[in-house]
C-alpha cells in the first residue's frame, strides 16, 4: 500500500557525486525510520545508512562513514542520500526502505528484515 519512489541514479566516475532522493506516500511520523541499503551483482543485500524521524538521529554502514550522508525532509517526506567521493565498489542498485508503524530499535537498524516498505531501487554505476 505504501510506495517509496526512488531517483537520482545514474553513471558517474571515481570521485564524484550523487544525490538519491525517495519520497514515501503516506504521511511520515516521529515514529518513521527511513533507509538505504544496496546490493552489488552476486553481493548480499548491504546497509547504506538510516535516519529515525525522531530527532533526526543517523546510522551508517561501516563502508560508507565520512563519504555519505544521509537526511529528511518530514514536511516533504523524504530521505536524501548524499554520496561524495563514490568509488568502483559502491556501484550498486540502491534501495530506500522504510517503517513507519513500530519504532525500529537502533541496534536493529541495519537490518533489512525490520523494514516493512521498499522501494524499486535506482542503479548506480561508478567508473574508475
């Protein structure tokens, strides 16, 4: 019932940048958590980085800390994803997942299992 649409995808070389956005359409609640996770081809499912609705709180996977960023707009619904300095190793197809009836406990975050919404993904590709 709920759809999550990701954009901003798309081809850039080692060193750049891109910006992922995903808008959920149900109204999003200080109960909300919001995040990303990727799979490369023949890779296992990986967690991006998340952001609880309630104070604004982030979580990353270790991959990613310093060159990601992840953030919301409530009023709009939204997740962002900030990624500076992309490498070879970060192509991927990108998910936005999300909870919004049960709060998710931070040590579970990182799990995909908790998320009860996904998106379609959106392909991102790096060169080198």
């Amino acid at each position: 019932q709920v759809q999550l649409v990701e954009s901003g995808g798309g081809l850039v070389q080692s060193g750049g940048s891109l910006k992922l956005s995903c808008v959920a359409s149900t109204r999003t609640s200080t109960s909300t958590t919001m995040g990303w996770f990727r799979q490369a081809p023949g890779k296992e499912r990986e967690f991006v980085g998340a952001i609880r609705w309630n104070g604004g709180h982030t979580y990353y996977g270790d991959s990613v800390k310093g060159r990601f960023t992840v953030s919301r707009d409530s009023a709009k619904d939204t997740v962002y994803l900030q990624m500076n300095n992309l490498k070879p190793e970060d192509t991927a197809v990108y998910y936005c997942a999300a909870r919004f009836s049960t709060r998710i406990i931070v040590s579970a975050v990182h799990l995909a299992t908790q998320y009860s919404d996904w998106g379609q993904g959106t392909q991102v590709t790096v060169s080198s």
